[in-house]
C-alpha cells in the first residue's frame, strides 16, 4: 500500500468509530453535498420569488435537494455508526474471527472496515492487500477517500503490500479468513470481479471463509441513497461470483435494512 502524508481534512473524525461512517460519506462525496445544497437553496430562494406553477416548481426541486442530501447522511448514519455494534462486528461473529491464524483483508483503499476489524483481531497474521486500480476504478469518491483517509495506525504489526486483482500476491491455502468490506463494487467489470473472487478461492484454506460486505442495488438503498444505489450490484450477482468460484454461502443477512452481509466458505478440493 503506497505510503501517503497524513490527511490535512478531519482525520480524528474519519477515525472516530462513533460517527466515522457518516463523516467519511460526506467528506469523500462533498461535491454532490454541495451541489445539492446550492441547487436546493437557490431553488428555494428563486421560487420564493415568482408566482404561479414555475415558482411551486422551483420550491419543490429546491426543498427536494436540501431534503436528498440530509436523507443520504442519515442513511449512512443508520448503516455505519447507528448503535454500540457495526457490521464488521457482525461478520466477525458470523465468521469466527477469533479462530482465524491468518486474515487477508481486501481493499480498495478505504479502511473504516480495516479499522474496525483490527479492534476484534488481537493475535495472527494480518495482511492488508490494496488491489486499487484507477483505470479499472473510476469513482472520483474513491480517489478522494484515498486522498482524505487518514493512514492505518495500530499498535501491533500489520502487513501491507498494493495487489493486482487478478493475481493475488498470496500462496494457494493460506488464508483462515479473507475480508472484504464496500470496495470490491469499485470494481466495474464483471470478469474482473470474477477473477479476484477466483483469487479469493485460491489462497484460502480448505473450509476458509471469505466476510463479504456490500450495498445492493435495491429499492431500500434508492431511497436511501437516491441514484447513487446505481453504484451497487445486486445480491444475486455477488453470489454468483461466488459460487462460480467454487465457495459455498454459509451464511447471509441484511444489516440494518441497506447492507448485505456473507460468509461463504471454501469448498474441499
């Protein structure tokens, strides 16, 4: 994972567990925030200032705005940091985390779930694979949670190394646990999706498990998160790359409404 100067905007906030979710959606997307925002005052304000059909129109589009933006920061409040549990605590349940010698944790370069999970491992190997690739991940939010988040601190000995999607720089069978948390919808392409879960397949150990969790592209996350939902993949396509990569879904369920949650396990071979 590159190396990078400490982030100069609001890093105690990023990462503060209580409200860490809500702060980074605002931040990494502030310039939907801010359009919203002077689109919604100005069309409250032009329409406070004519008559007739154009002036109701422009006061609805205006209070729609302002009302889009503080829904979507509510929903990110209720999905990360609503309540003394997080998702990643639930998926470390659900997947015997304890248990685990060996954790790879996948990601695209946004570490509230790395954060998170560090809190529930206290023994083993941790590996940290950046598999970010700006040609083949061109979310502008992603470039800026990048840029903003602030770098991984901890006071045990974690491993970090940028990863080709597509060839994973783990050995075959070696992994307990692999964790992957909101990054891997960044990847746009399904073959390439298809084969970092091959990948996945490949360095976990017989029985291995694989935390998978995602929003989904559903009528839940659209009123949400309005079209940002388009962002998301459905939850049948995450089982389906799954399953094609020979893991088996041992569990499943919907955290809080808006987020998936999985725990496949490897097949014997």
């Amino acid at each position: 994972m590159t190396a990078k100067s400490p982030p100069r905007l609001a890093p105690s906030l990023i990462r503060n567990t209580q409200y860490s979710g809500t702060v980074s959606t605002l931040l990494y997307n502030w310039p939907i925030f801010a359009g919203l925002l002077i689109f919604g005052v100005a069309g409250l304000l032009s329409g406070s200032l004519l008559a007739g059909l154009w002036g109701w129109l422009l006061l609805l589009t205006g209070a729609g705005s302002l009302i889009m933006a503080f829904n979507i920061l509510v929903a990110a409040f209720v999905a990360y940091d609503y309540g003394h549990r997080r998702e990643y605590d639930r998926l470390a349940d659900l997947g015997q985390l304890p248990q685990a010698n060996v954790v790879i944790d996948i990601t695209a370069g946004k570490l509230r779930g790395t954060r998170g999970l560090l809190s529930r491992y206290g023994a083993g190997h941790y590996l940290v694979l950046d598999i970010y690739d700006p040609e083949k991940m061109a979310d502008n939010s992603l470039r800026r949670a990048r840029l903003m988040a602030p770098p991984l601190t901890t006071d045990r000995r974690i491993y970090k190394r940028e990863a080709d999607l597509t060839a994973l720089p783990i050995p075959p069978n070696w992994a307990d646990v692999v964790y992957c948390s909101f990054s891997l919808h960044e990847i746009q392409k399904p073959e390439d999706r298809q084969q970092l879960f091959n990948q996945i397949a490949r360095i976990l150990k017989p029985r291995g498990r694989l935390l998978l969790a995602e929003h989904g592209r559903d009528w839940l996350n659209f009123l949400a998160f309005g079209p940002g939902f388009l962002s998301f993949l459905s939850p049948a396509t995450w089982e389906k790359h799954m399953t094609q990569a020979g893991l088996e879904i041992k569990q499943y369920e919907r955290w809080r409404g808006l987020t998936h949650l999985w725990v496949a396990e490897r097949k014997p071979r």
